[in-house]
C-alpha cells in the first residue's frame, strides 16, 4: 500500500476462495453495482479497480478476482504478493468451502 503527500492511497486487494463461492459476485457489486445470479467462472484472474474517497483520503482498489478452481491454485501466490489485504470468500451454505 502506497501512500502520498496529498493522502492518495493505492490497495491491492485479493479476493480468495472456492469454485462457485461468490467472489466475482461480490467485485463486480463493489465496482459496478450490479450483480450477475449466473456468473461465469473466472478463469485465472481478473482485475478491476475502484476508487473511492475515505475520510479525507482517495483510495485506489486493486482489486484482483482469483480462480477457485483447483488448477489455478498455484497461481494464487502470485496475485497475492504485495497485497495490502486478502478476502476469503465462502459460501455459507457449503461446509466444504468453509474448511
């Protein structure tokens, strides 16, 4: 995270999880304000980015969508290097993507 005289802030954000579990879901609501009920799976990663004012500060999100599938597990280090945060995201309604 980099910070600026003049209080700009860039985030890296890295959303985790299982297959199906809602992370794209939830970018794209944060983004855009939309939300897609049939969302196709994200394949390797996705970047978005959103910027927002916070007290008295501009905030960048980088924000990067990452793979639930099993394939693209060894990828994940990659996206997350540097990160200033990490989501994990699951689905409540499955114990598997809970563990």
């Amino acid at each position: 995270m980099a910070t600026t005289g003049n209080k700009n802030i860039n985030a890296k954000l890295v959303l985790l999880g299982d297959v199906g579990a809602g992370k794209s879901s939830l970018v794209l609501r944060f983004v855009k304000g939309q939300f897609v009920e049939f969302q196709e799976s994200t394949i390797g990663a996705a970047f978005f980015s959103q910027t927002l004012a916070v007290n008295d500060a501009i905030v960048k999100f980088e924000i990067w969508d990452t793979a639930g599938q099993e394939r693209y597990h060894s990828l994940a280090p990659m996206y997350y290097r540097g990160a200033a945060a990490a989501i994990i995201v699951y689905d409540i309604t499955n114990q598997v993507s809970e563990s």
